[in-house]
C-alpha cells in the first residue's frame, strides 16, 4: 500500500483539514484492519503472535482462555484482514505477524497533522 499521504486544501473550504487524507481505497483497505483489532480478544492475540514470532494455534488457547473453535475464529479474522498469516504444519496452523501490514497502520497513524489554519467564521 505505502502510497503517501495526500493533504486537501481548498482556500474556499469552509474548514481546513486537520489530518491528511486517504485514498477512498487506501481508507477502506485499512478499516478492515482496524476494524479487526477493535476486538479485545484479537488484539491480544495479534500481541501474542507478535511476542513470540511465531505461534501454533494450540499455544494460544490458554493464555487467551479460549476454547480451540474461538482461536480459530479470531486467527481466520485476523489472516481475512492480512495481519496475520499462517502455515499449515500437520495437524497445527503457525501463525506469524504481517510486518508490512502493520506498517501500513503504522504510518497512518503516525502522519504528521496538516497544520490548521486560523478559524474562521462560515
């Protein structure tokens, strides 16, 4: 994704941008990412994976507390959002963290503000 950031300007706006904006597919790639860390259980998980670098899908039922369907439930959202991916190894599934993914929250996150301009009345 890395496409830069794009700032929209227009003097005759009644308000100036404050954040830089998203390509619409940038915008709706990305809120499926976010979208599937916006639950506890995922993001805990995203952490676990991450910590260990790489982790079988039976290692995480107990630090989740989680019955082996729920992990597999919360991993397959995981991999639909591309932040997690997966290898099959037998009988068990090796989840490990998409870097390049998480960069690209990362950056959206970190985009420096557009400055405001001075408020003025509409």
């Amino acid at each position: 994704m890395r496409t830069p950031l794009a700032t929209v300007t227009d003097p005759d706006a009644c308000c100036t941008p404050t954040l830089a904006a998203l390509a619409p597919a940038d915008a709706e790639q990305l809120a499926g990412a976010f979208a599937a860390l916006a639950d506890p259980v995922r993001l805990r998980l995203l952490s676990l994976i991450a910590a260990a670098g790489e982790c079988c899908s039976c290692d995480l039922q107990e630090p989740l507390g989680k019955s082996q369907p729920t992990v597999s439930h919360h991993t397959k959202a995981l991999a639909a959002a591309g932040l997690i991916i997966g290898e099959r190894r037998g009988k068990c599934t090796w989840w490990r963290v998409v870097p390049e993914r998480l960069d690209d929250l990362r950056h959206v996150l970190d985009a420096p503000a557009v400055p405001a301009a001075p408020v003025r009345e509409c």
